[in-house]
C-alpha cells in the first residue's frame, strides 16, 4: 500500500480555479499548445498535451497525489484489459460454436472453453486432458477491481475514522495514522468503479491508454466531478484533432466559466466569511444569529458546488469538450425526490446504476425498496465524508425521501395523482428547502454535538439583532464605498445593510432566476455581452487575493 506523505514546498500554493496561477499561467499554456496540436491535426500529441497538464494540475496540489492518481490508472486500466480479453474469447468461442464449422471434439472443447472463460459449466464436468471447470473469470477480476478500489478510498478516506469509532465503542486506544486525504480521491476513483462495471457488461468494447488516462484526469472534472461515463466523454476525445476551433463556443465557455467565478468568488466566498465566524463563535450566538448561520451556509454552499460545476462545464466547452449536467437550481424542488434530481446529478446517477439496480430497485416489492433507497443515502452520506454527521446527513435526506416515494405510491394506487397547484408546489418548495436547511447543519459541522450546540441556540438562544461581526462580512469595499458616499452609513443598524441585501438578492437568484446553464445555452457573442464578460472577470479577479478552495474538494 502507498504511504501519503504530505511534501512541503515552497510553490505549492494550491492551483484553483479561481487562482491567478490557473487563470493567467496553467490555462494559456494548457489551451495554446491543445489547439497548436490540434490545428495541425496532431490527435495523439494533443491528448497527451491535455493529459500532462492534468496531471500536473492535480499534482501542483502535492506531488504525492499525483503518484496515487497514476497508480489508480494503471492498476485500473490492466482490470479493464483482462476484463475485455477473457469476454473477447468468450465471445471468439461463441461464433465458432454458434457457426458450427468445426468437429464434435472440437465443438465440445469449444464449449468447456466458454464455460470454462464464463463460469456456465456445471460443476463436475470434465474432458480428461483438456480443461478442468474453472470460475467466471471476467466477475472475478471485475470484483477484485472494484474490492481494491473501495479499500484504497477506505483506507485513505476512512481508515482513522474507523479506528476513531471503534476506540469510543469498546474503549481501545488504537493509534490514528493521520492519513492526508488525496483530493478528489472519492470522485476518480468512482468513475473507474463505473468504467470496470461497465466493461463487464458488455458496454466498453475497446479502449486505449492514453484516452483512459485523459478519461480519468481531465482537470475541469478531476476535483470535484461531475462524475462522468465512458459514453459522455470518450467519443469526444475521438474527435480530438479532428475538429477545429469554434468561437462561439469558446466565447460561451468564457462565458460560463465567468458566471462560476462570480458565484464562487463574489458570493459564495462572502457568505463563507460569516458562516467561518458564526462556527467560530457559536456559543455566542442568540436565536436570530442560529437562524441566520443556517440560512447563509445554506446559500454559501449552493453558490460553491454551482459556480464549481458552471466553471467546470465553461472550462470544458474551451477545449471542444461538453461535460454532463450536474447542477439544476436544486433550491426550486417541490420535494426531495425533486431535490435529487436536482442536486449532484452525476453521484445521483451513479448510485443509481451502481447500487440501487442492482440491489433489486423497486422490483422486489415496496418494503425491499425502501430498504434499498435507505442504503443508497446512507452510502451517499458516507461517500461525502468520514463522520457521524455525514451518516446522519444522509440517513436523514434516506428517509424523508422513502417517506415521499411511499406517499407518491399511495396517491398512484387511489389514483390521486393529479397536476399539483401553484400553492401546493409553493409550499412544498417552502418546505424542502426547510428540511435542507436543518439537515445542512450536520453536513457543516465537525461533530454531532456542535451540531446540536447549534440547535439548541436556535431554540434558547433568545430574540436579538444579528451580531454585528457575522453581518461586517457583507461590507465588501466595492458597496460599502456607495454606501458612505450616500451617506447611509449614517443611518441606524447601517452595518446589515448589505448583509440583507445581499442575501435577498441571492435568494430571490436560487428560487426564481434561470441557473447559469439555462442563460449558457441561450448565450450568444455580442458586444455586450462581451463587455459584461470581461467587466465581471475583472471584478472577480480584483477580488481573487481572498481565495478559497471548494468545498466539495473536501470529498
């Protein structure tokens, strides 16, 4: 097993997104020489252009990520190739049978062949000299493929919390390695986890090296997903080389790319600012401040994962490539089926082909399906992070959401089901995003008791005016200029000023405007649109010296 060891140097400031280093250094380089490659119609130097970027984008994180990451790929990639080669036989044994061009003797070595290479054979059947009953081969090393993944992602990801629990249930003192979580580790290694199911079932025929490291390391997805298929991406790596530069399309990636930033940069991060000191000071919060914490994180990370995946899906269209939706204005659902399929739409997708399916689904009667959908979210919970708060998190978005498919099963089984009001749909999104807020809570804290703390300030805490440090995190220079200017500082409670605009503004954007990817489609270069662009860009990187990571980086 790879040891971590976290390596200090001093370049390793970390490359974001939204970091100067990326933007006017990595992304220049990375796209001149992809598209000096492509123009002279060089397919394979502008993959590993592309690829070698990658890698060093993720390995400017810490080298010792970037040794995990090969590993994954070459270990994963052989899986791939022995899961392939005994189908092909397989099916090579088939058609010859299928055909029936060949002797008795051969005809009957040929189907021990098959049995032998597809584990069909009955137990005990045997031609003396020639073969001996064998396993299902291509399972197996399918199997082991997917065991060894999920015990690398056990061991850096839940190894310590696994010794942390079982030191406070039986009272041992096993010592914690102290592991360094390899960022992004959850996302590539379920996008292997699919691609060697997929090659069991017959779904990859062929695929070369260099197209699977591309697959697995392409950095606009790498960190943080969206967690894509072998069927989204590889034919458009196919036509690398092929096609030329469309600047339309580019011109709609800076665009995307942009609104990301802005929600990234400009909104996410300031609510970050007031989320970080109400955690900081929790016992010092009254009702309202609880209250408010709950509602800004909730905003907070709703810009965070957005703007992630907007400039993800910007960055992605620079390259002629198109990543798969994974973010629908999840704060507009009617309920929480609505919500999940709304939010993190990829993780959804792959629970769904993965673990749902094939635990029976819904087709093994109801009870069996509620069972199944608990399990589901309790690996979701599970998979975002190694803590009681992250299970907790996930068992309860578990059962509101068997509740919903039960009374969605009731109403279809009184044929009740009929065209919901707007005032129904209303509440049921007032509602939802109730339930997401509370729920939040355990996703945010570090432990279940600061989450309680919180909750209980919610209730006890008293009625007052938000503490004045949390709401000093709106005040951004750029407005509160204006404000001094009109003079409205002056004015009583003038320090939330801001803070109430701001949010406001935020929710009203979540619940009603169209999401950056419904304005991208509609998108078209134009002069002012091209001013806009660029006025927005420069604001974001004016603002850029207070940069943070993502929070989903963190799973």
């Amino acid at each position: 097993m790879i040891q971590l060891v976290k390596i200090k140097i001093p370049w390793s400031t970390n490359m974001l997104f939204n970091s100067y280093i990326f933007q006017f250094l990595f992304l220049p380089l990375c796209l001149g020489g992809f598209y000096l490659f492509a123009h002279w119609g060089k397919a394979v130097p502008a993959k590993l252009w592309l690829t070698g970027f990658s890698f060093w984008f993720y390995g400017y994180f810490n080298p010792s990520y970037l040794l995990i990451m090969i590993f994954s790929i070459l270990f994963n990639y052989i899986c791939f190739r022995l899961i392939n080669i005994t189908r092909i036989q397989v099916e090579k044994f088939r058609g010859v049978i299928g055909r029936g061009r060949a002797s008795e003797a051969q005809l009957a070595v040929n189907r021990l062949s098959v049995n032998r290479l597809s584990g069909g054979q009955p137990e005990g059947t045997h031609i003396p000299g020639k073969f001996t009953p064998r396993p299902n081969w291509s399972r197996i090393m399918m199997a082991a493929g997917v065991i060894c993944n999920l015990g690398i992602l056990f061991y850096f990801k839940y190894f310590d919390f696994f010794i942390e629990s079982v030191n406070a249930v039986f009272g041992t003192s096993f010592l914690l390695k102290g592991i360094l979580l390899p960022l992004g580790i959850s996302f590539f290694t379920f996008q292997q986890i699919g691609f060697l199911v997929d090659t069991y079932r017959g779904e990859i025929r062929e695929c070369n090296f260099l197209d699977y490291a591309l697959f697995v390391s392409f950095f606009p997805q790498l960190i943080a997903g969206p967690i894509v298929n072998h069927n989204e991406m590889m034919p458009q790596f196919g036509k690398i080389g092929e096609q030329k530069l469309d600047w339309n399309r580019f011109a709609g990636g800076v665009f995307l790319f942009t609104l990301g930033m802005v929600k990234k940069v400009l909104v996410a991060d300031t609510f970050g600012k007031a989320v970080s000191w109400g955690y900081q000071n929790i016992l010092t919060l009254n009702s309202i401040d609880s209250l408010l914490l709950m509602l800004f994180y909730t905003i907070q990370l709703y810009f965070d994962f957005s703007g992630y995946c907007n400039m993800a899906m910007g960055l992605a269209e620079l390259f002629g490539i198109k990543l798969p939706i994974n973010f629908n204005s999840p704060y507009k659902a009617i309920d929480i089926e609505d919500f999940w399929k709304r939010w993190h739409m990829t993780l959804n997708r792959f629970f769904t082909k993965y673990l749902y399916i094939p635990l029976g689904g819904n087709r093994k009667g109801k009870w069996k399906m509620c069972r199944n959908l608990l399990l589901v979210f309790v690996f979701s919970g599970i998979w975002h992070g190694a803590g009681w708060t992250f299970i907790i998190w996930g068992a309860l978005h578990g059962v509101v959401y068997v509740l919903t498919r039960l009374w969605i099963l009731h109403q279809q089984r009184g044929e009740k089901i009929k065209q919901r009001s707007r005032i129904n749909k209303f509440i049921g999104t007032i509602c939802t995003f109730a339930f997401i807020n509370i729920t939040w809570v355990f996703f945010r804290s570090e432990t279940v008791g600061q989450a309680l703390e919180i909750f209980r300030h919610l209730f006890t805490g008293g009625i007052a005016l938000p503490a004045e440090a949390m709401m000093q995190s709106f005040n951004l220079d750029e407005f509160w200029y204006v404000i001094k200017l009109l003079h409205l500082d002056s004015l009583p409670y003038s320090q939330m000023y801001l803070g109430g605009i701001i949010t406001t503004v935020t929710m009203a954007v979540g619940f009603f405007a169209p999401n950056a990817d419904e304005v991208a489609v509609r998108f078209r270069p134009k002069a002012w649109n091209a001013l806009v662009t660029a006025g927005l860009f420069l604001w974001c990187v004016l603002s850029l010296s207070g940069v943070s990571s993502f929070l989903y980086f963190n799973f």
